[in-house]
C-alpha cells in the first residue's frame, strides 16, 4: 500500500467517514468543516460593483450547493467495502 503524503493528523479519521456515510449529521458536518477551505476556494470567483471594479469573493450560493451536492455524495455513493 502507497503511504500518504499527508500527514496522519491533517486526515479525517476512519469513524468520522464511516459515521458519515450512515447519515450521522454531526459526522457529516466534521466532513463538511474538513473540506471547508477546498470548497471555499472552488467557490471564489470574481465579483463587480456598481462602479465596475472587480474583487474576489466567495459565491454563498455556490459554496452551499457544493456541500450540498458533497453531502448528498457522501450518502448515495460512498462504499467503504
């Protein structure tokens, strides 16, 4: 088995996924705070006000159709067998 490179302590623990799978909510709210900054940064995009300057943010909307979409995964197609 090919070892890790990310360190042990930075990964979610067996538990958590598997607590996850069977629709534990707080487990899956630990796996959604796990991935928060990924799903933050895949949610950034580019914003302009009403003077047309443009600034990076993170899209609400999108941000929260990702975890929804993420938690739905989670519970419909996660094998851990």
């Amino acid at each position: 088995m090919r070892k890790s490179k990310i360190p042990e302590d930075r990964l979610l623990p067996y538990e958590i996924i598997c607590a996850a799978t069977e629709g534990d909510p707080d487990a899956m709210a630990e796996v959604l705070r796990h991935f928060d900054g990924y799903i933050s940064y895949q949610a950034t995009r580019i914003f302009y006000d009403e003077y047309g300057r443009s600034y990076r943010g993170v899209d609400a909307e999108l941000k929260q159709r990702i975890q929804d979409k993420l938690a739905a995964r989670i519970m419909e197609r996660f094998s851990l067998e």
